[in-house]
C-alpha cells in the first residue's frame, strides 16, 4: 500500500538531518524506489555508494549490498532498514566451500558475483555483477582457469559469449530468478510474437532466450540479456510496443517510468523477492529515526576484500 505524501516528507526530513543519502535497489517497492536519492542496480549503487559525500548511506536493498558499500566507504554510516535481509543466492557458498574448492584448483583466479558475503569476497580476486561480469572475466589472461561463482546461470552465460571452457562454475541460484522458466518464457513469448525479451542472466530461462532466438522463432534481435540497469537503458532505445521481463518483479517500476510507452509485462508475476520485500516504508523511517540496522564489516575482512571490490566498480566503467 502507498504510504503516502506524509511518510515520503518525514524520510526526506529526517535523512536530510542525518545528512544521509538514500539508495533503493531496482526491486525495491515503488513507494522506496520513489523516495530514494538513487535508484540503481547492484553496479551503479556501489559506485554511487564509493563516491558519496554524504556522512550515512541508507541502503534500501539486500544485506550484502549494503556490506558492500561498507566495504567500500568503511569511514561512512551504513544503515539497512532490516539487516535480516538476506539473499538465497549469497547463501549458496560459504567461505568455508570456496577454501575447500581454491585448494582442488591451485593457481586459478576466483571471480565472485557481489551476491556474496564479505566472507567470501575475503576469498575473492575479482567481484563483479551481472552488468560486467563478461568484462571482468575478459580482464583475465584467457589461459587462466577461473572459478566463477556463486550462480550457475550467469556463470554459464560468461561461458557462452567469452566463449572460455576453463571457467569452472559453482552449482549456486536465485530462488526467484531460478523460477522463471524457460516454459513460461516460450509459452508467453509464442502468446506475444512481437515483443521484446529482456532477460536477467540470473535466470532459469537465460538457455532458452538465447535458443528462442537461435531457433528464430523469435527475431535473435528482440532478446536481450541484461542485468537490470542494462534494462532500463534497452527500454530508452526500444522502439517495441511490448517487452516480456523475465526478472524481479520490482523492476518493472523504474522500466515503466523509463518508457511509459511500451506495455512491460512480467515472464512470473510470482517472481517477488522476499527479502527485498523486507525493506518496507515503516522500517526506512526506523532506520532514519533511530540509526538502525548499522552495517558491520570488521576491518580485516573488509580490507582483505576490497581489492576485488574495486576492481569491480572500476572495471567496465
Ligand atoms: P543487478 O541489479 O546487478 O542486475 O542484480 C540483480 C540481483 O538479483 C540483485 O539481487
Ligand atoms: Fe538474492 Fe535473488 Fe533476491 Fe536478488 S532476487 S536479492 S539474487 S534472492
């Protein structure tokens, strides 16, 4: 439900006294997306999070996306209105599994989606997300074997197109992403011939987009893999009078606003992140109202892990 005019004039008020800038997710709930400063993919909020003056970064998403920007800005106030925010994904490998998987592969560089804990970005060469993920990867002398991780779709797309065989993937998923199907996808897309897919590499239909668009029956030029900023910027461009979106359903908010337009219908109406959804309009004010949850990283775990933290904002800029 809206929570209406009052509420967004209190969170503006109150992170305006705590001089705190406000960071929302592109699967946040509209109401936060519209109150934030910024709203943004995993990329674009870590490098917003790493350039900020501001004394607070309120980071309206996931936990490890606000562990990130603490890893990143560790002088800086990181509040997350829920730090029990989790991700099913980052859940998928323990620190403790990746030791245990570098010890059977000396010598090869670990390449970490930022779905991670700080933990396992301790472990980590190189982090990227779903925006730079195939750049990050290309940025590694192509004889090196790579050990990409946690998610087994995005890691088999970077295996598609830098077409390298020695990445070595992890068996980890979204459960969201995971059930959006490669049959919901065909059965929807054959309902719609001439819309757009824009896919999330995350997803459980990535393989089947891309056969869709081999088999021709959709044109190879209306499917799009995309991380959710990548779909924002498509949306601009598109000239379509639909777009089939196989992601979280929140982002079909800041697309709608992008390119009010075209008709963006959902692959999974069900695909609803929960703990995305944990961050509701009473728990942002909260957190501007009483400073919580703060965002810990002890220093030595952070220290080890910013380096592939860096590397990440930095490459594909
Ligand atoms: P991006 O914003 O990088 O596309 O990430 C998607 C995601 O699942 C984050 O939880
Ligand atoms: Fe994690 Fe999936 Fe939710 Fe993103 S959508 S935060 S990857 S559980």
């Amino acid at each position: 439900a809206d929570p209406g005019p009052d509420w967004a004039a209190e969170v503006r008020e109150l992170a305006g006294r705590r001089g705190a800038v406000l960071l929302a997710h592109n699967y946040q709930l509209p109401a936060i997306q519209d109150v934030a400063d910024h709203v943004g993919d995993s990329l674009g909020l870590s490098r917003i999070a790493a350039a900020a003056e501001a004394e607070t970064i309120v980071f309206c998403g996931v936990h490890f996306m606000a562990e990130t920007a603490k890893i990143l800005a560790p002088d800086k106030t990181v509040l997350i209105p829920d730090a029990a925010a989790g991700c099913s994904l980052a859940d998928s490998i323990t620190a403790d599994q990746l030791r245990a998987w570098k010890a059977e592969h000396p010598g090869a560089v670990v390449v970490s989606y930022v779905n991670t804990t700080a933990e396992v970005k301790a472990e980590t060469d190189v982090c990227c997300t779903s925006s730079n993920a195939v750049e990050v990867v290309e940025s590694i002398p192509a004889d090196r074997e790579v050990l990409f991780l946690p998610d087994q779709f995005l890691g088999a797309h970077v295996r598609r197109v830098t077409g390298r065989e020695n990445i070595h993937v992890w068996a980890g998923e979204c459960h969201v992403h995971a059930g959006i199907n490669g049959a919901t996808l065909s059965a929807k897309a054959a309902e719609d011939p001439d819309a757009e897919l824009f896919v999330h590499p995350e997803c459980g239909c990535a393989t089947s987009a891309l056969y869709l668009a081999g088999s021709g029956a959709v044109p190879a030029d209306r499917v799009k893999i995309l991380s959710t900023g990548g779909m924002l910027d498509a949306a601009r461009a598109s000239t379509a009078a639909s777009v089939l979106v196989a992601t979280e359903i929140g982002m079909l908010h800041q697309l709608r606003r992008a390119a009010p337009e075209i008709d963006f219908r959902a692959v999974n109406d069900r695909a609803s992140c929960p703990y995305m959804k944990m961050i509701t309009p009473e728990k942002l004010l909260r957190a501007l109202r009483e400073g919580r949850d703060e965002v810990h990283v002890a220093p030595d775990l952070a220290a080890r892990g910013r380096a592939a933290v860096q590397r990440m904002i930095e490459i594909g800029q």
